[in-house]
C-alpha cells in the first residue's frame, strides 16, 4: 500500500497506459480520478474495476484549456486534495511528411500533448505547493529521445515535455514535489491498434512490420506492457521516489539507452 491516503488525478485514464497507471494506484491504496473524453468508455472502467468510492470519473478533453484545468480542481474538490498528477493524455495526431504536414495538424498535436501537460502542471502545482508535496508524472515517449520520420509534430512535443519536466523539477524541489517524465517505447495498447497501421503505411511498411522494426530495436526484442510502465509510475508517485526528480525515465527496453 505504497500510495495509502494519496489521490491521484489521470488524464487519459479509460484505457492503455493511463488505466493501467490508475488501476496500479488503486490497487497502493490511492484515490484516483480519472479523464477522459469517452464517458461509455470511462463508465466500463469504473464497472470492471469496481473501487467504489475511491475512483471517480471526470469527462474532458485533453485539448480544452477548461476542461484539464477544471479537472485538477473537480479532483481537488471530491478528495480534497491532489497528490499525484499523471499527464498522460496525448498522442500522435497526423502522420505526415513535415513537407506536407499543415499548421492546423502541428498546433493540434501541440496542444493535445504539451499544452494539456502545462495547463495540468500548471494547475496541480497550486495545491502541491500548499501542501508541501506532490508528484508530477509526465507520460513521454522515446521520442522524446530521438525520432523517427513522419512523426515531426509528435516528436517535438515529447522533446518539449520533457524540456518541461527538467525545468519544472528545478522550480519546485525544495518544496517536496518531484517532476518527471516517463518515456515508453513501443506499447501494444489500443490507440496503437487502431493508428498504428496508419503509422506503419506512412513509413513503407504494414503494421507487423513495424511492430517487428520497433522489438529489434529494443534489448529485449519485443514491446514493453502498460503493466511495466505503471510500476514505474507507482515508484515515482511513493515516498520511496522522493530522490528522483527531472528525469526522463526509459520504459522501452533498452531502446534509448540514456
């Protein structure tokens, strides 16, 4: 029971990553609320897991400056406090050539990714700098680290997420709030079912393919589980994550390497 007494805010939380990071929480002992812009979807993780009144659903969109902010304060409102703060909202957006991709595409990835992280970093700092504690978990990716082609917009942002996460570390350490950024490799989840053929015809090649590039690069040849990203996520949320902070964590099995 790492997190008994947090509460936990998740963006993204009905599926992949971010449930599985809100489940892990629930199961330390944590409170979580959860967002997401799919309320059917949102209704059929609160019946599968089933933890009462320790799980809450807030509906929102992760590109609406209202909507994020407003979930960090409805957060507040129900448990009474934010301990913890997962950005993990985000994603890939149009896959294009940078030569082709629109202005309307790049601010639209921006603003799903890095803008949702600032308005919610922004907003949780005002209660973690009252309390004297927090833990805010920024969901990047590996490229973050490095790219690949037609993934321009999406790699600039995880780069400038995790820009954000170095210099919000520095602002608040002293004040026992710990800012991180988590970099997973390549995760079977959901989204990556339904956009990664997509993805994969914008490289030159079919899904599988792409699934088989993406394990060789990695040292254990073969996609990291949300499972594996959530412990992490669980460590850096405890006490026992107090020591570490501003740093950009690989989940990808070896493929950064740094």
């Amino acid at each position: 029971m790492k997190l008994e007494g947090k509460v936990a805010a998740v963006t993204g939380g009905s599926a992949g990553i971010g449930r599985a990071i809100a489940e892990a929480y629930l199961e330390e002992g944590a409170s979580v609320a959860i967002m997401a812009r799919n309320a059917e979807k949102a209704a059929s993780v609160l019946a599968d897991i089933d933890a009462g009144d320790r799980l809450i659903f807030i509906q929102g969109d992760a590109m609406d400056q209202d909507a994020v902010e407003g979930f960090v304060d409805k957060t507040a409102e129900h448990f009474g406090r934010v301990d913890v703060l997962v950005n993990n909202a985000g994603g890939a957006g149009d896959l294009q050539p940078t030569i082709n991709l629109s202005d309307e595409a790049f601010d639209e990835c921006m603003k799903w990714n890095v803008y949702s992280t600032f308005w919610g970093t922004r907003r949780a700092l005002k209660y973690m700098t009252e309390n004297q504690w927090g833990r805010i978990i920024n969901i990047s990716s590996m490229e973050g680290k490095h790219g690949k082609p037609v993934l321009t917009a999406y790699t600039t942002a995880k780069h400038a997420i995790n820009g954000m996460t170095k210099s919000v570390a520095r602002e608040v350490g002293t004040q026992g709030i710990t800012v991180n950024a988590i970099c997973p490799g390549l995760v079977i989840t959901d989204i990556v079912r339904d956009n990664g053929p997509k993805t994969a015809e914008a490289m030159g090649m079919s899904f599988d393919e792409m699934v088989a590039l993406f394990s060789k690069e990695a040292a254990i040849e073969r996609p990291n589980t949300v499972e594996e990203v959530a412990a992490v996520a669980v460590l850096l949320a405890s006490d026992l994550g107090g020591g570490i902070t501003g740093a950009l964590l690989s989940v990808d099995g070896g493929t950064a390497q740094y």
